[in-house]
C-alpha cells in the first residue's frame, strides 16, 4: 500500500477504545436488560412466596393469641367455679354451725333436769354470723404461667382450711350424738332402777301420773333426722323419768328411826299382847330408846298430832297421792297439825304410851286410809339405797 493511503497511527487507537467500550456499554445494557426481563418474568413469583410468608407468620402468630385466650377463659371458668364451691361450702359449713348450736340447746334442755353436767359449748361463729364472700385471686398471671398447681392458687390452700373445718363439725356432731346416746342410756337405767323401787312397794306407778295440762305454741321445726328423734324419745324418758322421781319423793322410803335395830312385831296377823287373842296389827315395830327421834319417812304435811286411843301420843303425815304414815306410842309430839315437814324430819320421841308394854315406835304407812305392810317400803328403801350414791334420803331430795 502506498505510503500516502495508511492511517494515521492515531487515529486507529481511538478507534479500538471506542470498540471496547461500546463493547462494554452493550454488555452492561445486554446484563441490565437480561435482569429487567428476569425481574419482570419473576417478580410476581417472589412477591407472592413474600406474602405467604407473611400470612404464615401472621397466622401462627393469631393462633397463639387464641390459644392463649382459650387457656384465659379456662382459667377463668374454673376460677368462677372454685368461686362458687367454696361459697356453697361456706355457707353450708354456716348452715351446720347452726344445727350444731341447735342440737347443743337440745342436749343441755336434757342434761340438766337429768342433773348431768352441761355439755361442753361447741366453738365457731355466732349464729348470726353470716359466710362472707371468699376472695378468688387474679386467673391473669396464672393461665400465663401454664402451672396447673398455681392455676388453682389460694382457692387450693382455702379448702384444705375449709375440709379442716368440715371434719371439725363433724367430729363435734359425733360428740353430740355420743354424749346423746349416754343421757339416754343413764336416764333408761334411772328409769328401770326407780320402776323397780315402786314395784317393791306394790304401788301402781300410774297413781302418781301428773294430769295432763294444756301445751300449744307456735311450730319452729327443727329437723327430722336421727338426732331429732333420739332427743325425742330422750324426752318422753326424761318425762317418764321426772314423774317416777316424783313418785319416790313422796313414798315413805326413809327409816323412821335412827340405826337399825330391828323389828320387835311384825304386820300382820298375831297374838295381840294384851288379851292373847289372834289380832291384826296394822304396822310394825321399831327397836328404839326411850326418847329417840322419831322421824318423817317422807316429806308431807301433818294433819294429826295428838293422843290417840291405844296408840298413845300419835302423828299422822300425809304425803299426797292417798299416802299417810303414822308415828305412835311417843313419849313427846315435836309437830303440829297443818305444818309442813321434810324427809328426815323429828317429828317426835320414842316412848311407850297407849298400848305399849315397853318403849318402842309404832309405825304404819296407809294407802287411802288402808294399812299396807312398811316392810314394803323399807325394802324398797334399801333397794333404792343400793341402786344410787349417796343415802336414801339424799336421792329422794334429787329433783
């Protein structure tokens, strides 16, 4: 090539660069559009793998706050139900304190006429004590901690206090019924030992029957259970056994004289010591001194103090219900007529007046003007004697 056609050197060097960058500039225009297309080829696919993810997490996320406020309402269901059985215990417990009170009045309206001590007063609140509300703690910090021992908390601990007190009444109703149970066997005993006492005596126990009076009253019901009908049939022995009491109290059953020294005659048929001929004598009598005491074998009134006949100086006592005693022969009368007298009360001194060969007490007891035989009565004093502490006359004045 002619040396006038050639390039400039220049020139050609300018020109490769621009071909490299052009180059350059067509690889990054070519990366730039190949990313535009993938961008726009996935863009939904990414945004849409974008989203579930977020709904995942949102939903996760929503379940676990349900779940939370399932286990809240749970725990507040429970709480409300704790709530209401504690209430119910307490006013139950409330409603036995009550009965518990109302059997301890029954037991000492027995145990006093019984003479029996009074029971021992049960503790716990008044009566007019009313249950108050029981405070339930906050289920909130508790159904988050996910502890089913703490889901119950104080609740828990409040009704081992409240099962403590349950078994508290009800070792005190088992009390009551044991302490039931012994008034009726002692007043059961009473009742056969004194029937036996009467029995002795030959006396029908229906003669000290009290008239029935009038009763009436408002009705105030205090239960039918058990207890109620063993403090019942415990008061119709109570009655029967404050009649039978009274009925003693008014047999001739002390001893007429100090010590015993024996009979000298009989009731009863016998040689009559003055004319030797068979003859009823109509009591029995005492060995004593001269001047001893004569005493009232029960309380009574006296309706005749006087001389009288072949009985000498002679006291009459009468002790209701159709029953006299008589006290003759006395040396001295120490009572007069229409005065009241008590069991082992002087009435008078041995002596030997009337119809008396020695010093000595006439005494008689009658049943509606008849004479019965006093060895009865005696009997049934030392019958009666054997059957309680104490001596005879002390357990007629026992009410």
């Amino acid at each position: 090539m002619p040396a006038s056609l050639a390039p400039p050197p220049s020139c050609w060097t300018v020109s490769r660069a621009t071909i490299v960058a052009a180059g350059l500039l067509f690889a990054f225009l070519s990366a730039w559009a190949g990313a535009a297309t993938w961008f726009i080829v996935f863009h939904d696919e990414a945004l849409a793998r974008f989203v579930a993810r977020q709904s995942a997490a949102q939903y996760a996320y929503e379940e676990r706050v349900s779940a939370l406020r399932a286990r809240l309402d749970r725990v507040a269901t429970q709480k409300l139900l704790e709530q209401d059985g504690i209430e119910h215990r307490v006013a139950d417990l409330a409603s036995r304190q009550v009965e518990l009170e109302n059997r301890q009045e029954m037991l000492l309206g027995l145990a006093e006429p019984a003479g029996e001590a009074p029971p021992t007063p049960l503790p716990g609140p008044s009566r007019s004590a009313e249950p108050k509300p029981v405070p339930v703690p906050s289920s909130e910090p508790l159904g988050l901690r996910g502890d089913a021992g703490d889901e119950r908390g104080a609740p828990s601990g409040l009704s081992l206090r409240i099962a403590g007190l349950e078994g508290a009444i009800a070792d005190s109703a088992a009390r009551q019924t044991r302490t039931l149970d012994r008034l009726r066997w002692r007043n059961r005993g009473e009742l056969a030992r004194l029937r036996e006492v009467v029995a002795e005596t030959g006396i029908d126990p229906g003669r000290f029957a009290p008239r029935p009076g009038g009763v009436g009253g408002p009705l105030v019901a205090v239960g039918t259970g058990p207890f109620e009908a063993a403090v019942a049939a415990a008061q119709v022995d109570l009655g029967a056994l404050d009649a039978l009491r009274r009925a003693v109290r008014a047999l001739p059953l002390r001893r007429p004289t100090d010590g015993d020294a024996g009979l000298s005659s009989l009731y009863g048929y016998r040689t009559d010591p003055f004319t030797r001929a068979l003859a009823l004598h109509t009591g029995v009598d005492l060995r004593a001194e001269h001047g001893a005491a004569a005493r009232a074998a029960a309380a009574g009134t006296v309706v005749a103090a006087e001389y009288s006949g072949g009985y000498g100086n002679m006291v009459e006592v009468d002790h209701g219900h159709g029953i006299s005693t008589r006290y003759a022969h006395l040396s001295a009368i120490g009572v007069a007529p229409g005065q009241g007298v008590a069991a082992g009360q002087v009435v008078g001194r041995v002596g030997s007046t009337g119809r008396s060969t020695a010093p000595h007490l006439h005494y008689e007891t009658r049943i509606d003007g008849d004479p019965v035989d006093p060895v009865r009565f005696l009997r049934a004093s030392a019958r009666f004697a054997r059957g309680s502490p104490g001596s005879a006359a002390e357990n007629l004045e026992r009410p």
